[in-house]
C-alpha cells in the first residue's frame, strides 16, 4: 500500500476580501507549461476556488489545470470538497482558456458528510463548455485564484519559464457583474508564500494576475 | 476558551524564546537584521495566535509550517510584512503579520483537497 506523500507549498493568491456579495467568477486563465521534476514540483495546480467556510466545515469547489510527476499530463480539473472530490476534463492546453464557476438561486438537497442539506446548485464551465455541476452551502461566496506548487521536502521548486496568468475576470452579483479590478468597494488581497512571487497589471479594467515560483 | 487562549499565548511565547535563544547559542556571530528577523518571527507568531480569527481556523489542531518576510498586495499597493504560514488538517492558513504596529493585515487559506490520483509513492 503505497503512502501519501508529504508535501511543502510556494505559490501566490489573488482573493477578493469580501466573501458575502459576489456569486461566482469569469475568468481567462492560462497555467503555462505546470512545469513538474521528481526532483522538483511534485505537483503543479493553476486553479479558480469558490467557496467559504460554513460552521460544519469547509464548502468549496474549484476548476483549473493541474500536473503531476506520477501523472505527467496536464489536465483540466474541477474538485469539490463535500460531493465527488477530483474530476478529470482531458488535455490542457497552455493556450488561455475561459473558466467560469456560477451560483444559481435554484436550491436543492444534496448529500454532504452524510448529512442531506440544503444548498445552491453550481456550475462550472471551461474553455466555454459546461463540465460540472454541484452544490454550495452559501450563494454568495468567497473567490481566489492560485498558483499551487507542491515538492517534497528537500527538493526546490521548478522554474516557471512561462507564468501562469489570470486575466479579463469578473464576478457575478446579484444585478449582473463587475470587472475584477481595482477600484473602490472592491478589495483585493495578493498573497504569496514559499518562494512565490506576482504582479498585477491592469489590463481593460481587470487585474492581470501572472505569478511564479523560483 | 479563555484557558485554551491563554495556553495559545503561553505557548507562542515559549516557542519565541527558543527561537531566539537557538539563535543566539548556535551563530555567536549572528548578524543584527537576521537577530531583527528572528525577533519578528517571533513577535510574529505571538501576535497571530492571539488573533480570535486565527484561533479559530487552528482550533482543530495545527503545526507552524513557516515564519518569513513577505509581501502582501492590497489591490495595487504592496506592504512589507511577516508570513506565518499554518497548516491544520483542513487548511494550509496564512496569516500576515505588521509587527511594527502589532496588527494582522490580512489572514487567507488555501484549502486542501484529497491527494489526487497519481499522487502516492510508487
């Protein structure tokens, strides 16, 4: 029986602060090569999560790239942490594609550690193609967007030659959207750990998010 | 929960003064911005723990993965801080620190997921 690994992070994070407004993101996302070595980035993952803590644990979902040195295939990716976890959605490209996640009003009882509750029906969509459904406790909802690196202890990480970049965002409210930019009302924190580095342009009235690690 | 945050702070501060004293036993020559590093880290943790957000995103348990001199962005602008990185069973937690002025500038998590498929020891 094989073990799991034990792994150290460095990436960065775009987050919007406010987590009771927006109802879900339109983003354009380009994760580069997700460069991976066995003596380097274990794992690569260029992703968009949505969600919030609820008081019975944390209610998220996410849909990006990702690559690792065990699966040396990029691939687009959604994941939901209460109702199915990973799901596959063939080869990706290190060309930008669209990647949206939405909360409907619709409400539905759904399955979550056992329990049957309530929640908000999601969908996401890639490269403009609808891939997956699922439900969140809450509608409005908190958005990030990351730069994952994951290595083993001991091991640096890959240089990104290309930069994973994030760009011409918006997000959902209730009276149609706004652009992801700066601008007052809207906060935006840019977080980076490890060796994780980032900047932020912007770019038709939205940040243009490219991040890396050395 | 008022005897759990007074461990917390305890706690903090004694895993400060075996910082700094590790700092000052194992490097006689240790130069005055890594001792004003280390004495941030320090301070840095302290003020973290004491933070009622952060206690209770660690109250499941959790492990200081790192202290280090960071930056955070606030929209356009960028601040000098110190990142304490946890990590807890559910969340790797972020927590940036101004210990200048003794106040958290933000706290961010990066949830965790299941190792995917692939990723095991082969």
């Amino acid at each position: 029986m094989p073990g799991v690994l034990s792994l150290k992070s460095a990436g960065a994070l775009m987050m919007i602060n406010d987590q009771n407004t927006y109802f879900g993101v339109n983003t354009y996302m380009s994760p580069g090569p997700l460069p991976v070595s066995s003596t380097g980035t274990f794992q690569h993952v260029v992703t968009t999560h949505i969600g919030k803590p609820a008081s019975s644990g944390e209610d998220w979902t996410e849909a990006g790239a990702t690559m690792s040195v065990n699966d040396p295939n990029p691939r687009y990716f959604t994941y939901d942490n209460d109702e199915g976890g990973w799901q596959f959605h063939g080869a990706a490209g290190t060309s930008q594609k669209n990647y949206q996640i939405y909360v409907s009003s619709t409400v539905e009882s759904f399955t979550r550690n056992g329990q049957t509750v309530s929640g908000y029906v999601y969908n996401i969509w890639i490269d403009n193609s609808w891939v997956r459904s699922g439900h969140l406790l809450s509608r409005q909802t908190g958005i990030n967007c990351a730069n994952e690196n994951w290595a083993q202890s001991g091991n640096s990480f890959s240089s990104e030659n290309s930069h994973p970049t994030f760009q011409n965002g918006y997000l959902y409210k209730s009276s149609g959207y706004q652009l992801w930019g700066a601008y007052s009302g809207l906060q935006s924190n840019f977080n980076i750990w490890g060796s994780g580095h980032y900047t932020n342009a912007m770019s038709g009235g939205s940040y243009q998010f490219v991040s890396w690690v050395t | 929960m008022k005897s759990n945050f007074s461990f917390f702070i305890i706690l903090a501060v004694i895993i400060s003064v075996m910082v700094l004293s590790s700092g000052c036993t194992e490097n006689t020559s240790i130069s005055s911005h890594s001792q004003s590093v280390t004495n941030a880290s320090g301070a840095a943790l302290v003020i973290a723990l004491d933070n009622d957000t952060v206690q209770s995103l660690l109250a499941g348990g959790y492990s200081v993965q790192s202290i280090e001199p960071s930056t955070v962005g606030i929209n356009q602008m960028s601040f000098n801080v110190t990142c304490v990185m946890f990590d807890t069973p559910q969340d790797s937690v972020g927590v940036n620190v101004d210990v200048k002025n003794n106040s958290i500038v933000n706290i961010w998590t990066l949830p965790k997921r299941v190792p995917m498929p692939g990723l095991y020891d082969v």
